[in-house]
C-alpha cells in the first residue's frame, strides 16, 4: 500500500461521488497521483439501434467528450490542492473490463458500490462484483458512510484457510489494516470466523480449539491487543455483520478470492455477500502473484 496512482471511478449521473470523497481523506496522508476514470456506454449509440452507422463515431466522440469536461470540472478542485490528476473518458462494455484495463499498475482503485438485488447477486452481473473477482489491484469499495476522525479498521482474517484462502494473504491484510491505521489514527480489530459443518449429525468437538489455536498463532506476529481479537462462530458474512455494528467500523480490510464462475453462482462468494451486508467500506486485497481471469478469458 505505498500509494502512488490511485484510480477513482466516477459515475457520470451522480450527484454525489463517495469515492472522490475517500481519495480526499487519504490525500491528507499520503502523496500520490490520482486518476479520474468515467466508462460509460448506452445502447442509443450502437450501431443499428437508433442511428446510421455513418453518425455513430462523431455521435459517440461528442458524448465521451462531455464526460471528459464532465472529469475536468472535478479534477480542477484537486489540481489546486496540489494533487496530481489525469483524466479518462472511457466508452466500454463491460465496465468493470474497461476499468481494469485503465487501471493498469494502480495501487489502489476506489468504487462506489451498492446494495444489490437477488437476482443480480445469483447472477453475478454487477460491475462491483466483477471488480472483486477480476481487478488484480487493491480494490476500495466505498458506500456512502463517511469515516470518522478515529476510523475504526476490522481486518477479517482465515488463519486455517478453510475458504481456500493462499498462504501470506492473511499476514498482508493485517499489514495493510495496521498501514491505514497509522495513516488515520484509529484502531485495528481482527476477526476470525468460522462455521462448523455438521458431520453425521454432530459437530467436531475440537473445532473451538483448533481455530482459536491458529488465530493465536497468527496475532502472535502482531502489537494488537486481546481485547480486539474476536473468534466468533458464525458464517463469515453474519460474522462481519455483527462486529461491524458492534465496533461502528469504518473499512472492513478482506481478501478476495476469485474461482470459476459456475462456483460463484451456486456456492456463492464470501467477500460478494460481504458487500450487501455491511454498510461500511470494504478494502479486497489479493494475494501476491495474483492473475486476472479475464488474463485467460481474453486468450
């Protein structure tokens, strides 16, 4: 997390724009450059749809160009804090596609994200989404909650990695929790959460301990008080939840891991259920060595 680029997605028809409103927060702390990106794509201007295919490239060029006046007009306040600001217009589809391919070597990417419906979330349509899955940079997720002067980091760890979570992905999460902590001046809390799978009707007796074991083991390497370890046994999501209300968290710190989507339709995601059951913000790291799959989609 030594930022340097940091990309903030815009959302042309928006009034507001929580993710700028982060990068500002973060720009107290931290020097970088920061990237306005808008992708934007309607129908209207697809070839057969509404117009003959001689006007859509100029129709299509005024329409990227308004939103290129539409980033400046947001970069200029920036530029006079002293920050650093390119722009982007984008005309793409899939978004989420187009954002990772502008996203380059970015070491962070900022969106602004909301609570999906059932049968986006079964189907996996959303951009957000897509982003967690695919976007190899660290990806903030920001709702519209500001944080507070102390922000509150709850870092959600798997120690046992019984969600298939890498090895060292763990170690980089609670890093990146106590970097941001040090930029804000807050606390860090760690969760560790686990859900016991019935065997023959009973449970594993020795599940308490094995899981509490490996949580100690993997603190042990961090300054981080007793008092803000928590091992609940609950479903990750539920777990999240519960502390998040309870601790009035700011940024839920999380790996993101992505695997096949016929998975993720019918086993489901634990970071994607995350996004629509907290209100807070979420930061998805990935593991070291990570490949996009849209790396071998395009192949």
């Amino acid at each position: 997390m030594d930022l340097k680029n940091v990309v903030v997605v815009i959302e042309p028809n928006s009034e507001t724009q929580p993710a700028l409103e982060k990068v500002l927060v973060l720009s107290r702390y931290q020097s970088f450059d920061v990237t306005l990106v808008s992708c934007d794509y309607t129908q209207y201007l697809v070839e057969g749809y509404y117009f003959d295919a001689v006007d859509l490239p100029s129709l299509r060029a005024e329409y990227i160009e308004e939103r290129k006046q539409m980033l400046e007009s947001l970069a200029e306040p920036l530029r006079k804090q002293g920050l650093g600001v390119t722009t982007h217009a984008i005309w793409g589809h899939p978004s989420h596609e187009a954002i990772i391919d502008q996203a380059g070597d970015a070491d962070l990417v900022i969106v602004h994200t909301r609570r999906h419906g059932a049968l986006s979330r079964m189907f996996l349509t959303n951009d957000d989404w897509q982003l967690v899955r695919c976007c190899p940079a660290p990806l903030l997720l920001v709702k519209e909650k500001p944080w507070k002067s102390k922000p509150i980091v709850l870092a959600a760890v798997d120690p046992l990695h019984s969600r298939h979570k890498p090895l060292g992905l763990d170690h980089k999460i609670l890093n990146v929790s106590e970097q941001i902590n040090q930029w804000l001046g807050g606390d860090v809390h760690v969760l560790h959460s686990y859900s016991q799978i019935p065997l023959s009707g009973t449970y594993l007796k020795d599940a308490e301990k094995e899981h509490r074991a490996a949580f100690s083991n993997l603190l042990a390497e961090f300054d981080i008080a007793t008092s803000r370890q928590h091992l609940i046994e609950e479903a990750a999501e539920f777990a999240l939840q519960k502390m998040e209300q309870e601790l009035q968290a700011d940024v839920v710190v999380m790996g993101g891991i992505s695997r096949s989507f016929v998975s993720d339709i019918f086993i489901g995601n634990t970071t994607e259920k995350v996004l629509d059951y907290i209100e807070c913000d979420v930061l998805v790291l990935k593991p070291d060595g990570f490949k996009s799959p849209l790396d071998k989609d395009r192949k």
